[in-house]
C-alpha cells in the first residue's frame, strides 16, 4: 500500500501541468447567449411566477435548477443532497386592538400593527415617553435625558426640517426601520408611530415573511397610529408639540395614559431551499471556491407577476451555464483542483435570508473556502450611466476587501480575456445605496470568506417592477459578463494557494 501511494504521488504534479495548459476559453466557449436565454424565458417565465421565497413558483425554480445540475454531472452539495431547506415563517391576522384611557380605536381607521415585528399577546402601560421623531444620529438624539427602558415609546413620522442628514436605506435614522431599531437599542417595549393617511385600506390577510421567530430576545411591538390616538395619549399639548417638530427638534417627555395594545395572530410554518451541487476538485479536493446567486424575486401581486429577468434571473442562469462548463471541462479531464459549489440561494429579496442561513450552517469548511463570487443583476445597463462604455462594463464590489490578492487577479484575467470596464464606485461601504451590504456575499463575506460581487446597477426603470422581463436583457453583455466570472473562477480553482485573508471586514453603518 504504500508503495503503491508513493507511485500514485508522482501524478499530480502531471495532473496540474495538464489543467495549466488547458484553455480556459475553450470552456468558456459553451456558455452561450442561446443557452443563457433559453434557461432565462424558463427561470423568468409566467410558469415560475416570479419566485418568491416560500411559494411554488419558488419550488418550480428550484427543481429546475436542480435538474440542471443533476443533468450535467454535478454531485449534490449538501451532504447528499441538491437542497437545503431552511424554516420560514408567516404571520396571519386574527384580530388587534388599542385603548387609551378607556377609550376603543378601530384598526384600519386609527392604527394598525406592523405583524412582523409585533407578538401576539396584549401589554398594558400607564404612561407614554414621547421622543419627538426618535431619530438617534450622531450628536443628534431624541431620547436624550429618558430612559424607555420596558417603556411604551411614542414617535412622530418623518424628520424635523432642521434634519440634515445623507444617510439613506431603510435603516436610515429618519426611516421608520431606522427609528424602529434605535427604540429597540433603547430598550423599549412598544413603539407607536404618529403616521399620516387614516383611515387605512383594510391590511393583507397576510403578513409579510420572517425567519427569526425564536429569538433570545423579544423586540417591541410597532404600530402606525393616527394623530387622534396621539392626541389622546399626550392631551392638551399636542398641538402645540407636533406644530414645533415641524421645525426643530423637541425635547422627550413622559405623558400618564393607560395603554392597552393587543394582537393575535395564527403563525404559518413554511419552507424554502437553496440549491446546490458541485465539482469535485483533484489534488486540493479539501478546499472549495463557491459560485452564488439568487434565484428567488418577488412573486406575484394579486394577476401581476414580478419576473425578475435580471433580479436574478441573471445571475442564477449565469451559475447554470458556468455549472456546465466546469463539469464539461471534468468530463474532459480538465477539472479544477479545487472542489467549487454552485449554490443558487433564496430569501435574498427578504433579507439575505438563503445565505445567512448557508454560512450559519454551511454544508462545506468555510475557513477552507478561497472565495465567493457572487452575482445578483448582470444582464442589462444602468440607465443613468452616460459614459462610452455603457455596453462594455460591470459593476465589481468587494474586490479590495478581504484580501490583498483579489484585486490584481480579478483585474489581470479582465484584461486577458474580456476587457470589460471594471467600474469600483460602488465599493466604498459607507456609499449611501451600501451596496456591499446588500446582496448574499456578504454573508461569506462576514464569516471572513473573501468575495467579489458582481451587477450591473440599482437605477434602471425596471428594478423591482413587472417590466423587469427577459426580452430586456442584452444577452450579449450578460454572456461576456458570466465569461468574466468563469476566468475568474477558473483562476482562482486552480490557482497554488488559497485566496490571502489579510484585510478587515468593513463595518456596517447602522
């Protein structure tokens, strides 16, 4: 036996010689425009009901895709398996109601519960601290000199227009989710948000879809209320204070009123998948590179369906057709040395909800993965993008993060074989749209697992839209976009080392 190891010893340093000198391009050569439309009129069509999270057009999608890995040799990528399941969770409304002082509101016409962020159950509280807007922002702080600890909190909409500040998103201080998170910080136990347009149409019977049902802590209950509600819980001053947070902020207080906020809801357990397969590497088959995009979207809103062509349908038939060339090029005996995983994730449009639950619970050694490259939108162009190069370009985030050695390769194969313009505005983390935050590499990415990111922009007409559909997508710049990301991945599959871990993970601006 072990002269027969010393023998089979002298192979892989042929092995490597061999897959050095196959051509990459050759490969490359098979993922075609036909192919990625073809997958792309399937992924985006009417059938699949724009996937989203938790629905069958999601499960549609992901039996495609799994037949697809299957058909093309790829083996299963968690332990076993194509899929990996993780739990979803959705909130139905039975009933909710508000009192103050004795006195019965009606829901829809003066206030109504945010279900996702509310428990069922009831509180009772006999006074109200009164934040102004509850903006906490640096040397700016509406619950300065209170303490709302266990406290009900009350909150005007909007910001004073004395505000100033270029902090955008939804967890913005002056957004209703970025005054939300600064009361939980606080330590409060119900938030109420003084909101205009009362009386409400009736809310879905539906809430919307969560993940974390069991947590370590209970946040507080939200609920949007009407100026009258408000009104009663303050008493004679609350004109007089709403007239002054018009302007300029105003100062916390504490109001006695007896408060009873109640909700119940039934909680609807439900699934969905990522889906995975992979190939097996040669002489490192200890070390991974993973290929992620998402395929879940939006779904539908009542008969209109969110296709989602590029949002990511793009990405995901981008992974398909890379997929098939790393396993064509292993049939050829020409595989990359590294094992790498072809994951399509969902719950990206619900919160990274698909990778965060990979990388709590990865199905591979993520301290033996070099990289993750991601790609969410590659398949048309931005359309406030003016410059000559707006057909020949891609958005790259991530690159000069992690790892000093992401960079000078991700550029040289560029230059080599595509020459696309590699545009950087969007890696600066503290940019206002926070795009290193927002798509499914960040969550390899905070586990310490170097990545590149790759789209092609936020602004056009069609984000988030029904128009978002496949005969809009520029197959051509989406084929020479997914070549970029083969040679990039080919390189960093069969490169000697692993990618370098030699640089900081930027903090999230909260």
């Amino acid at each position: 036996m072990r002269k027969l190891i010393l023998v089979l010893g002298l192979f892989p340093a042929s092995m490597v010689f061999a897959q050095k000198k196959a051509n990459p391009q050759k490969i490359a050569a098979s993922i075609t425009e036909d192919d990625l439309k073809r997958h792309l009129y399937i992924i985006a069509g009417e059938e699949m009901e724009g996937r989203e999270t938790a629905t069958e057009g999601q499960r549609k999608a992901a039996a495609y895709i799994e037949q697809h890995f299957r058909s093309v040799g790829l083996l299963p990528g968690n332990n076993g398996s194509y899929q990996m399941a993780f739990p979803v969770y959705r909130d139905s409304l039975v009933g909710s109601r508000v009192s103050v002082n004795g006195k019965e509101y009606q829901l829809n016409r003066d206030f109504q519960p945010l279900l996702q962020l509310t428990r069922s159950g009831s509180q009772f509280f006999s006074e109200v601290v009164f934040a102004g807007h509850g903006i906490v922002d640096s040397a700016y702080d509406d619950y300065a000199g209170k303490d709302v600890r266990g406290k009900l909190v009350l909150l005007l909409d909007g910001a004073p227009s004395s505000y100033k500040s270029n902090k955008k998103g939804f967890r913005a201080p002056g957004g209703l989710y970025g005054k939300y998170f600064s009361a939980v910080k606080k330590g409060a136990a119900g938030v109420l948000i003084v909101a205009p347009g009362f009386p409400r149409k009736e809310q879905p019977a539906l809430g919307n879809m969560y993940t974390n049902l069991y947590t370590a802590e209970q946040q507080p209950s939200l609920y949007s209320i009407s100026p009258d509600v408000a009104a009663t819980l303050v008493g004679s001053e609350w004109n007089s204070l709403q007239e002054k947070a018009k302007t300029a902020q105003v100062p916390a207080n504490v109001y006695k009123a007896n408060t009873m906020l109640d909700l119940r809801k039934d909680v609807q357990m439900l699934e969905s998948t990522n889906v995975m397969g992979y190939i097996e590497g040669s002489d490192k088959k200890d070390e991974w590179l993973v290929i992620t995009a998402h395929y879940d979207h939006l779904g539908k809103r009542g008969n209109v369906i969110y296709y989602g062509a590029d949002d990511d349908g793009s990405g995901t038939v981008g992974v398909l057709e890379m997929a098939e060339a790393f396993a064509k090029a292993k049939a050829a005996g020409n595989g990359p040395r590294r094992n790498v995983l072809f994951m399509t994730v969902s719950g990206e449009e619900k919160g990274l909800w698909g990778s965060e639950y990979f990388s709590n619970y990865p199905s591979i050694p993520l301290d033996k993965t070099t990289a993750d490259l991601n790609i969410d939108m590659i398949g048309r162009v931005d359309t406030e993008r003016k410059t000559t190069d707006t057909l020949n370009y891609v958005y790259v985030v991530g690159d000069d993060k992690l790892s000093t050695e992401l960079k000078p390769l991700s550029e040289s194969v560029n230059k080599k074989y595509t020459k696309l313009a590699l545009d950087y505005r969007f890696n600066d983390p503290q940019d206002q749209h926070q795009i290193y935050f927002r798509s499914d590499h960040y969550n390899f990415a905070r586990k310490g697992v170097p990545v590149i990111f790759y789209y092609d922009g936020m602004l056009q007409a069609d984000y988030h839209k029904p128009g978002d559909t496949p005969d809009k997508i520029n197959y051509t710049l989406l084929k020479k976009r997914a070549h970029l990301i083969f040679y990039t991945a080919w390189e960093m599959a069969n490169r000697d080392q692993m990618m370098k871990r030699d640089l900081e993970l930027p903090a999230m601006e909260r």
